[in-house]
C-alpha cells in the first residue's frame, strides 16, 4: 500500500479507481497566418463558441457553481483577448496566436495577485477549449466514466468540477491548486473528498485502485483492509458528530458562539437553513471582484436583503468593503503601490474614497430596516483607536447601532482595550494578523510555515486582544480561518474569544470539540500552545493534550 499525502480540502473518503485528466497535447507547427481578418474571424468564434457552451453549462446550474461558469464565460467574450490575439497573428498562425495571447492574459493576472491569479486556470481552460475547437480536436476535460472514480488532473477547471456527477467521481485530487481554487470551493460544496497539491498523483495509471483521505489529505494506492476499516470507523464517528446541534458550549455550559463564513447570496442560504448562530464575517468585497464601476445603493440593498433574511433573527455580521491587496476592486484603485498589503488598503482606502463607505452604509441600513435583521457592521483591517472611532460613528450615524472593528493588525491587537473602549465589537481576522505579526505576505506560499496561525508569537498577540475584550466586556470573535480548525479553536476559546466563525462545513467539529472540553481545560490548552518554541511544537503539544476522542478523527 502506498501513500501519499497532498493538502485535504474537501472531507470525506473514498474509494475508486484512478481516472486521469491528460494534459492538452502540443500544438501542431503552423505558418504565420496570411489572412489575419479571417484567422481573427475563426478564433473570434471558437471563443464564442467556448462561451455559449458555458452559458449552456450555467443555466443548469445553481449558487456558486453557476457564478464561476458565467465568470469562466465572460473571460472567453473577454475583447482584449481577441485585442492580443489580433497582435500575434502578425507572425503566427492561429492556433499559436490565441495560446500566446492567452499566455500573455495569464503572466497579467498572475502579476495581480490575489483573486486574479487564482482565475489563471479559468483562463487556460478557455484557451485550451477554444484551441481544440479551433483544431478540431476532442475537448479537453474529464474523461467519460463509467464506474466510480478519483479523477486525478493537474488542476481543474470550474468547468470540470461544476459539472462532476457525485455518484461517479468518488473523488478529486490535483497536482496544482490551493485551498481556496475552485477544486476546492467546489468540491467541498457538493460534498466530494478532494485533496490539492498531491505532487506526482500524475503519475498513478488509470485504472487502478485508489483511496482518499480529504481530511488528512492522504492518497493510497490498493487500500488494505485495515485502511478502509479504519477510514469506515472514522466516517461513522464523524456523521454521528454531525448529527448534534445546539449553539456552541463547552463542556462546563460556556457559550463560544459558532457562526458561518459567507460570501454570497448562495452561501447565505446554505449557510442560514444550517444550525449556526448567525454569521461572524460576510465578505461583501466579493460580490463585486469583477465589476468595472460601483454598485449602486440600491442594488446593493437588495442584495444584503437577500443574505439577511436566511438568518432570521440571528446576527449577521457584515464586513464593509475589504479592497486592495489581495483583492482588488476596479471601482476602488488608487493605483500602483510597492507594497500593496501594506498600502491604502481596507479601511484606510474607505478614509480615501468616503463615498463608497457611506453608500454602503447606506445600503445595510436600508436592509436591515427592510428585514427586521440583526445587523452587526465592522470595517477590515484597522490599526488605530482613531480609525475606530471614525468608523463607529460613521456606522452609528448611518443608522446602524451594532459597529466593530476587525482586529488583523498587531498594533489594534496590543491595544485593544483602548480600541473596544469607543467601539462595539471586535473580531481577530488571524488570516492577516499572522501576516502582519510574522511579516510574511499570506500571497507567497513558500511562507506558509511563518503564516501559521500557530505561531506562538500570533497567539500571544491573539491573547492581547482578547485581554482587551476582558478588560472593556466587549465581545472579541474570531473570523480567520483559523476559527475553523477545532484544536485551535479549543485555543482561541482558552484566550477567552467569544465568538468563532468559520466555513460553515466546520462547524459540527468545532461544536463537538467544544463540548468535549471544559473552560479550564481549553484555558490549559492556550498556555500549552504559548509556551511552546515554535508552530508546528504548539499544534503536537495540544494535540497530546487535547481528549484522544476529538484527537483520534482529526
Ligand atoms: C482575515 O484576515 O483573517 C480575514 C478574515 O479576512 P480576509 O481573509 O478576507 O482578509
Ligand atoms: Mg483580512
């Protein structure tokens, strides 16, 4: 039996037989073209052509599924694609003219970072489609399966994995990917073990014998008896887990509120017909990544009204535009920076472009009136008390009584207790205060050992803000992915967080974590985890202390 182990992203295990995405093959030679208005002409359409089948593929889809195909389609109808294409032709052929300008579009999108370069396999995708049509070649893509499989690729495209049947591909493993590529968003969402960075799965042949692992990321080759006993063991204790519900208590009664991550309308309602409290962080910045111009106040009203009501009177806690860095808005740019993650970002861009901030504003007082909600506003990334009451007040004024901040700089975190002072709330987004703390850009993968939310440096700055949380009463959350992990949510809860919010597929393990500790026992854990050297020494520490039943199905 071997094993190999990638980067878990969609829980779950399975087993199946090796079915293998082949990579496109080369290009065939071809002369520069003689007829460029023509060769433009055929390349124009097979990327029309590209687009309809995706529309075709979307309108019989739902939520976030149907939104990536649209996207995926709208970078095929892209015109400076066609704009480059047309530049090329002056010395190749056609074919070799849209892989160029594709090429091209993809070094772009790579040097924007953030959620562009994340959309580089949509791109390849569509130029890979568009090739084959043009050659008149068999589209690329997911061969046709006839019992069930573990598709192996390099990566895949939204294209693929939006249209996967559930009953014949048992799994997905990619060589390339991270956790938030599409593979993973939509392998998680429709319930398929999947596992991203498995370098050299490439090399299994088809047909053999696999199973997988999406929690611990594991791959075996001919799985023995005791591997699937055990997985079977592992998945029966976790459906029974899943089966508990109630809000989030330890086991001693102390409420730690588990709340959803969202991003979209389609998540809202996923996430509000679950049994969580209510949501920690809506990303609103994300219903607008690939608009030109600023949402009106109006269709931004509708679109709140629209999350709010799955929640009933549960609060939702909605995140006020999160622009620049890693996810820019065309809307808001204030042009180049050398160090975008440090520059006019979050709310210090709100500070520059006011109108956006009050539109906004506006907007949620509109659906919160509209609904009857709860609704609770914070701003990203604030670093000062000042900031804090700019944007209180800015909130308050608008009609909106529940105003916080998020905490990810260092500097909020030390003093939070003069930051809670003037403001309601505050929630730990650890993504970036790791980033901020370690000084390690979250967008350099070769980083991630520093980026770890283990790091006793983050927790101890974790631990600072919730002192603040202590010394003011107010309600300190967690919001960063690391809410979601449930020994260090055991931590969070021992540092005395309030709240932990997180992709809503977390929550039954964070609730059962909970409950199987006391208050006194999670405060243990938090000093274990500070008193350790290093990240990786602070997670095995409290994983030996942490109960063997959590323990055993992690
Ligand atoms: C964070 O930084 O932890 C966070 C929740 O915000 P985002 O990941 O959207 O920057
Ligand atoms: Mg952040």
């Amino acid at each position: 039996m071997t094993i190999m182990t990638g980067l878990g992203v969609s829980g779950g295990t399975a087993v199946g037989v090796v079915a293998l995405v082949a990579l496109p093959a080369p290009l065939p030679d071809e002369a520069a073209s003689t007829d460029r208005a023509g060769d433009l002409a055929r390349v124009s359409v097979a990327l029309e052509d590209v687009a309809a089948r995706f529309d075709a593929t979307a309108a019989s889809l739902t939520g976030d599924a149907a939104e990536m195909i649209s996207a995926a389609a709208a970078i095929a109808r892209d015109p400076g694609l066609l704009d480059a294409v047309e530049e090329h032709l002056q010395s190749e052929g056609p074919a070799h003219a849209l892989h160029a300008a594709v090429d091209d579009y993809a070094k772009q999108f790579e040097e924007l970072g953030g959620y562009f370069a994340e959309r580089v396999t949509d791109l390849l995708d569509v130029g890979a489609r568009a090739e084959a049509l043009l050659l008149g070649r068999p589209l690329p893509g997911v061969p046709e399966l006839t019992e069930p499989s573990v598709v192996i690729a390099h990566d895949l495209a939204p294209a693929d994995t939006a249209v996967m049947d559930p009953a014949m591909v048992v799994g997905i493993v990619t060589e390339d990917g991270g956790r938030t590529s599409h593979t993973a968003i939509l392998a998680s969402q429709r319930g398929i073990p999947a596992i991203v960075q498995a370098k050299g799965a490439l090399e299994f042949s088809s047909g053999l014998r696999v199973g997988i692992d999406g929690d611990s990321g594991e791959l075996v080759v001919e799985p023995d008896e005791a591997w699937l006993a055990a997985k079977d063991e592992k998945r029966r204790a976790r459906e029974r887990i899943s089966e508990r519900s109630g809000p989030g208590r330890t086991s001693d009664g102390h409420p730690v509120m588990l709340l959803a991550n969202v991003g979209n309308v389609a998540d809202a309602e996923l996430a509000g017909a679950a049994d969580v409290e209510g949501v920690g962080l809506f990303r609103t910045e994300f219903l607008h990544l690939s608009a030109a111009t600023a949402p009106s106040v109006a269709d931004q009203s509708d679109e709140y009204v629209r999350v709010l009501r799955p929640f009933g009177d549960r609060p939702v806690t909605v995140r006020t535009l999160d622009a620049g860095a890693d996810k820019p808005l065309a809307f808001a740019d204030l042009g180049p920076e050398p160090n975008p993650a440090l520059g006019r970002r979050g709310l210090r861009l709100m500070k520059e472009r006011e109108d956006l901030l009050d539109d906004q504003l506006a907007a949620l007082a509109m659906a919160a009136a509209e609904t009857g909600a709860l609704v609770k506003v914070m701003a990203p990334m604030v670093a000062t008390k000042q900031e804090a009451a700019w944007f209180t007040d800015r909130a308050h004024a608008a009609g909106l009584p529940a105003a916080g901040v998020m905490i990810e700089v260092p500097g909020a975190a030390l003093r939070a207790h003069q930051v809670l002072e003037i403001t309601d709330f505050a929630s730990l987004g650890t993504n970036d205060l790791a980033q901020y703390t370690m000084a390690a850009d979250r967008m350099v993968g070769e980083l991630s050992d520093l980026l770890d939310p283990w790091q006793p440096a983050v927790l101890d700055v974790v631990a600072a803000a919730c002192e603040g949380g202590r010394a003011t009463g107010k309600p300190v959350g967690v919001c960063g992915e690391s809410a979601g992990d449930a020994l260090m949510a055991l931590v969070l809860t021992g540092l005395g967080v309030t709240s932990l919010s997180m992709s809503m597929q977390r929550v039954p393990m964070v609730r059962w974590a909970l409950s199987r500790h006391t208050t006194e026992e999670c405060v243990r854990l938090a000093r274990i985890a500070r008193d350790a050297d290093s990240a990786v020494a602070a997670q095995e520490a409290v994983r030996s202390a942490a109960s063997p039943e959590l323990t055993d199905l992690l």
